[in-house]
C-alpha cells in the first residue's frame, strides 16, 4: 500500500496555516517544503479534510492547490483561484478509476477532462504570475498509467504550474 494524504501548496508571506479557513486542520499539517516566490507545500497525513480550497485562495487572497494522492499512485487534484475560480483534475487516470469503483461517481462525474483540465491550469498559473504552456501540463493529465508515483506526478506537476522548486 502506496502513501495517502494530502500536499497543500499556496504562496504567502506568512504560513498558509495561520489562515482561518485551516482551522480544523492545522494540527496535523506539517511543513514539507518552501518553493520559488514564496510557495509553501504542506503535507496532511490522511484524507482531504483540508476545507474549502476556494475558502481559503478567498482568504488568502491568492490561488491555492491540493493534491489528494491516493494509495499512491494517483491523486485528485483541487485548485482554486479569486478570480479564475475552482476546478478539479486527476493525475493517474486508470488508477483513479479504479480507486472509484463500479459503484460510486465516476472519473468523469469528478474530474475535468485532460484537456479542460490543462486549460484551467493554464489560467491558474497566470493568476500567479506565471506564463505557463498547455501542452507540457496536458501530457501528464493525459497519463493513464503512471510509470512513476502519484507524489512524483504532483511534484512534476506543480514543475509545470510553474512552482519551481528551490533546489533547481
């Protein structure tokens, strides 16, 4: 069994857990990394009961990302934004799939689809400042079956949105 938890990403002069809409979930969120620009990764060890993401992009007057990866080897992905808004995406898509099951929603009745997908975080980006391409972003929203862990497609991910890491 692969690792289950959150990454909470966000920029702020301050520490993203400082903000109210964190409240019942502060305890348990730990410091993973600082990135380029004032980007923070905060990881959550069990399920996505982080709140509101567009609560807290409205708090913190600024775009937020959770990466809900699941059993390791996918993750949901929730972003939101103060002026482009929320949307949700799935990195891993086979093994989200099957995570689901036969019996509950969908992939498709959860996540945007690839392309939608990619075009939204096009636009997330820019409300961070950051010009971002489509095409590098649509290539991993497109991977069925990761040869890599879902933490290491979130990780790249967040590479694509633009949030470098500090180490290069």
């Amino acid at each position: 069994m692969g690792f289950w938890g959150c990454y909470l990403v966000g920029r702020s002069g301050e520490p993203l857990i400082g903000h109210p809409a964190l409240r019942d979930a502060r305890e348990r969120l730990t410091l993973r990394e600082y990135r380029a620009d004032g980007w923070q990764v905060w990881s959550h060890p069990t399920d996505s009961s982080l709140g509101s993401m567009t609560a807290l992009a409205d708090a913190a007057r600024a775009p937020v990302l959770l990466g809900f990866v699941m059993d390791g080897v996918c993750v949901a992905v929730e972003a939101a934004a103060p002026h482009s808004g929320s949307w949700y995406a799935c990195l891993g898509r086979t093994p989200m799939a099957e995570h689901l099951g036969p019996d509950g929603p969908t992939r498709e009745e959860l996540f945007l689809p690839p392309e939608d997908a990619a075009a939204r975080a096009v636009r997330w980006a820019a409300e961070t400042g950051r010009g971002v391409r489509e095409g590098p972003l649509l290539e991993l929203l497109r991977i069925e079956r990761p040869e890599r862990s879902g933490e290491e497609l979130f990780f790249a991910f967040l590479d694509r949105l633009g949030i470098e890491s500090l180490s290069g």
